[in-house]
C-alpha cells in the first residue's frame, strides 16, 4: 500500500548509512537515556486500555475554532506569526516567508481511514484554501506528522520540501520531484533559494516508523527556522535530552519555542516529553514566547485530552514560561501574545461535562476494565 510509503536506495541509502547515526541497521538515539524519565514500575498500556478505554480522551464536543484567512490578509507587524491549525501543523509566517510543519489533514492519524486514532474535529481551514507556502516541514515519518492524503496534495505545488533522512523516499514515491525533497541530517542546514531564509535539523529523541517492519529506518529530527530578524524552534518528537542545550549553543536564542506537550506516558518519557518535561526543555533552549503543540487533535495516549493543556497552565507562569496558547486557527504573534486563557473548556462547559480535574474511575469502572477481552501490550507508542 502507497500509504506505508517507500524504502530508500540507492544514493539516498547511501548518505543514510554515512550518517553518525546510524547504526548498521537502523538509525538510534546517541543520547543516553536521562536517569527518570522512563519509569520501568509502570506498565504499558495495552490495546484493550487503548481501544476500549474511552474515558476523557476526547472533547466532548468541538473545540473553539477560527478560521485564519481574514487574519493572513494583514501582515504580521512584528515579522513573526504563528497559526497553529492542529497538532503539530503550525503556519509560521517568518520575516515575509511561509512555512508549514509536519501538515495533517487526513481524518486519522492511521494508515486506515476506518480505524485508527481519529481526528476530534476538522482543519479550521481546507488544505486547497491554503495561501502559497514558500517551504513545508516534516520532522519525521509517524502517521499523526506525516500524512499521504495531505503530501499527495501538496506534492501538486511547487513547494519545496525539507525533511529528515529517509523520508524523501516517502515523499517521492507519493509524487514530489526529488528536486523539491532536501534531507537534512542533524546540523546541517538548508537555504531557501533566492531568500534569506533558513532551515537547521537539530537532534531530538524518539524513533520512526509506518509498518512493523521499518523502525527507525529513517531519521526524526527537530528543526530551526531562521530568517533575517526572527528564528524559531520546532521540536518535532521528542523526549528530554540535554542535547538541548547544544542547540540552544549552536542555534539560538530563539523568539517562538514549538514543544511536543500531548501523547505522554511515564512509560514512554524518553521519547515524549510531556508538558513538565517540556518546560525543562525551554529552560535548555534558552527560553523564548513557547507555544505547545501535538495536543487537542488525536487521543494518542490514555491521558485525558485536556490534560496538556491545564498542566501547562498550572506549571508555566510559576516557571516564568511565556505560553502562547492561542485557539485553533487564530494567528497569533508571539511579541504580542496576551497571556493564555482556558479557552479549551469551552468544549466540555457547552456540553456539561466534567471540566478538568478529571473524575477518579470508580469501582463499577474497575469491574468494567476486568470484564475487557485480553489484549497484549503495545509494542510502541502509536506515534
């Protein structure tokens, strides 16, 4: 199937197998797992927690949303404007250019249209109602950051692409010309032509994969936008690592910080970061307005679906974090950012559901959960 994407070789296996990070095999994390971030005492969730277990992981009802053409007319004052439009798609208008992260359109962050983790509500804009996007990034190959209905689209552009090593062999085989796909292995940098314009892959750790077959057969990387006055950090996925503050040395300062914030669990806190872990990882980079993304799309993890958010909440400003947190589909800069409100709670008061905290599970709940079919744990998280 077209959607499992393609295999490299050739000149592009090649440069992979040159690459410091890889391993033989595979490509790895160089970073040694930091001391408490994966708690071995807590188990896996299984798939029958996973499929069956609904809970609150999922809005009641849609989420506030805006659509963000009216406000594209204007031109961002400061130079620097960031649309978040779901999960970890963002529009970032930076210095006069447009530029795109890990686009998803699709309904599921599935290979399937019929099962998978789906989509709590629409794009808050059409992918065919677009302004013309200068450059698109893709920090890796998971479903939820790469998306073959969304890329069959956009390879129908003249958009240049710009991604980790491996995946241009995805994008190819999905109809983008090799002369529009650059692969960037960590540190290196990619220049827009005839625009001041840059993109740098930064380490982050996670792992890659679209079939049981391919793990880690590309790489996963952050990335840095910079233009001639502003430069931003996209984390991609990731878990917290020191090496951020390498890339704070290498690349910063940078005045929007992008961190992954959803689809955490102490099992998996080497390869997701989570919003306490996330903050720590601002504090590496050196700071900057941080605006989380990768929550309020897909139910990826057992956490309730608003739990990102109010953790950010409560922790951020007695961290001197500067969140920006604005609705899906409203631009916002990030200079001028007033501080977050709740606006997500609007979904659960609409439909009287229990606003955050979430309820404890009661004993008719428990004996709900034994009477499940026996499921095996998950091998990985889903993403």
């Amino acid at each position: 199937m077209n959607v499992f994407g393609k295999r490299a070789i050739g000149q592009r296996l090649e440069r992979m197998k040159a690459s410091p990070l890889w391993s033989g095999l595979a490509f790895r994390n160089l970073h040694p797992v930091l001391p408490g971030l994966r708690d071995l005492s807590v188990p896996q969730p299984t798939l029958r927690e996973f499929f069956f277990e609904r809970g609150r992981r999922t809005p009641p009802g849609p989420l506030p949303s805006v659509d963000p053409r009216p406000g594209w007319l204007r031109r961002p004052a400061t130079g620097l404007r960031a649309t978040w439009l779901g999960h970890s798609t963002v529009l970032i208008e930076i210095d006069g250019w447009r530029v795109l992260t890990d686009p998803v359109w699709g309904p599921r962050a599935s290979p399937s249209r019929l099962i998978g983790p789906k989509r709590f509500q629409p794009v808050p804009i059409a992918l065919k109602a677009l302004p013309e996007i200068d450059l698109v990034l893709l920090s890796h190959d998971h479903y939820d950051h790469l998306d073959y209905p969304t890329i069959r689209a956009l390879a129908r552009r003249e958009v240049p692409f710009v991604t980790s090593p491996g995946v241009g062999a995805h994008l190819q085989g999905w109809g983008v010309p090799p002369e529009r796909i650059t692969e960037l292995d960590w540190w290196e940098t990619y220049r827009l032509p005839g625009a001041d314009l840059t993109v740098t892959a930064a380490p982050s750790q996670h792992f890659s994969g679209r079939g049981l077959k391919d793990r880690n057969a590309t790489l996963w990387s952050s990335m840095v936008i910079r233009g001639t006055r502003h430069s931003v950090f996209f984390s991609g996925d990731t878990g917290l690592t020191t090496e951020y503050g390498a890339i704070r040395a290498r690349l910063g300062p940078f005045d929007l910080v992008m961190l992954e914030v959803g689809a955490f669990h102490p099992a998996w806190g080497d390869i997701h970061l989570g919003p306490a872990h996330a903050l720590e990882a601002l504090a590496l980079l050196g700071g900057g307005a941080f605006m989380p993304v990768h929550w309020g799309t897909f139910a990826l993890a057992m956490h309730a679906w608003d739990e990102p958010a109010e953790a950010l909440l409560e922790l951020g400003p007695a961290q001197g974090a500067r969140l920006v947190m604005p609705r899906l589909g409203e631009p916002v800069e990030p200079a001028h950012a007033e501080a977050p409100s709740p606006w997500w709670r609007a979904a659960a008061v609409e439909a009287g559901d229990t606003p955050w905290p979430p309820p404890q599970p009661t004993e008719a709940h428990a004996e709900a959960k034994a009477d499940m079919p026996a499921v095996r744990a998950m091998p990985w998280p889903l993403d």
